[in-house]
C-alpha cells in the first residue's frame, strides 16, 4: 500500500453537498448519472458523474448530503465535465456513496 502524507490528506477540500438533480448518462461507458450538487453560497453548483446505478435510483438520491472533493481539476468524461468527485465505497453490490452521519451545513468542511 502506498502511503500518503498528512499534507497530502489537508490538500484536499473535501465538502458537504445535497445532491439536487440526478439524471441518466447514456454516453458514459459504465452506466452512470449526472449529478448536480449544490455546495452552497461559496462554491455553488458543480456537477459530477457517479457510477451509482446498481444500488440508486435517481430519484432516492434527490436531497441526500453526500460528500466529495471540490478542489481537483475538471475531468471530462464523455462529452461531460465533471467539477467534483463525488466520494464512495466499492461494495460488493456497487459504490455507496459517503454520506453525513447527521444533517451538517451545506459546503461544511471536512475537517
């Protein structure tokens, strides 16, 4: 395993979201959605692609506070951009997003 340094870790800028919209990306090669994110005053709207089919429908996703990091670089996937990386687990069923244990504030920092 390789390892990391801690300021490697504090670079990242890892916030707190509620997923608004989440709608089916057909072009994506593994099925996927679009998912648009909002990450409150400062921040804003970013949008991302998620691979979250096999164990959400878009609609169980609307509202759901998830976290992801919103510092790396546009990434374009398909003939989409994606602003963020939306933060999950490879389960044996499929990628559970990472979600807040409570209601925290939009555009909270983990911290």
């Amino acid at each position: 395993m390789d390892t990391a340094s801690c300021s490697h870790f504090n670079s990242l800028d890892i916030r707190v979201g509620v997923i608004l919209k989440a709608d089916l990306f057909p072009e994506a090669i593994k099925p996927a959605y679009v998912l648009t994110i909002d990450f409150g005053k400062e921040l804003g709207l970013l949008k991302s692609s998620a691979q979250l089919t096999e164990l959400y429908k878009p609609n169980e996703l609307i509202g759901t506070q998830i976290l992801a990091v919103v510092n790396f670089p546009t990434k374009q996937i398909a003939n989409f951009m994606s602003e963020c990386l939306v933060l999950g687990v490879y389960s044996k069923e499929g990628v559970v997003l990472l979600s807040t244990e409570r209601p925290c504030d939009i555009g909270d920092k983990l911290g």
